[in-house]
C-alpha cells in the first residue's frame, strides 16, 4: 500500500489544513525523525511527503510551499 499524498492536512495534524504553522514540523520530519516522532507522536512522516514520492526529502519542499502561500 503506498502513501497517502499529503494535500491538505496539516503537518501537525491538528486538523487544520496546511499553513504556516506547519514549516517547523515538516522541516524537522526529514531531518530528525526520532525528535518528529517524540513531538509529533500522532502524526508519523507521511504527513510530509507532500509530493508523493513515499519518500520525505528535499523534493517536497517546493510543493510545500505552494501549498502555504495559499
């Protein structure tokens, strides 16, 4: 099964779309997974992989932040 693409939810998951609030999660997803899950222990890295790609890494940044700016 494949992951799901991450258009709309938020990074945090606290049941907001995408905003903002979502740059430091999705930031420390890819470069601290230990620190992401103790934080964000509901979420799981998934939630970044905005392209879809089932790989949390530099390509998403792009696509995250078209989809901030609105």
């Amino acid at each position: 099964m494949g992951w799901r693409v991450n258009r709309r939810l938020a990074v945090t998951h606290d049941g907001t779309k995408l905003n903002v609030f979502d740059i430091h999660p999705f930031v420390l997803a890819p470069t601290d997974a230990t620190a992401d899950s103790e934080v964000y222990p509901a979420c799981g890295l998934r939630l970044a992989d905005i392209n879809g790609d089932e790989a949390v890494d530099v390509f998403d940044i792009d696509p995250f932040v078209e989809l901030t700016e609105g």
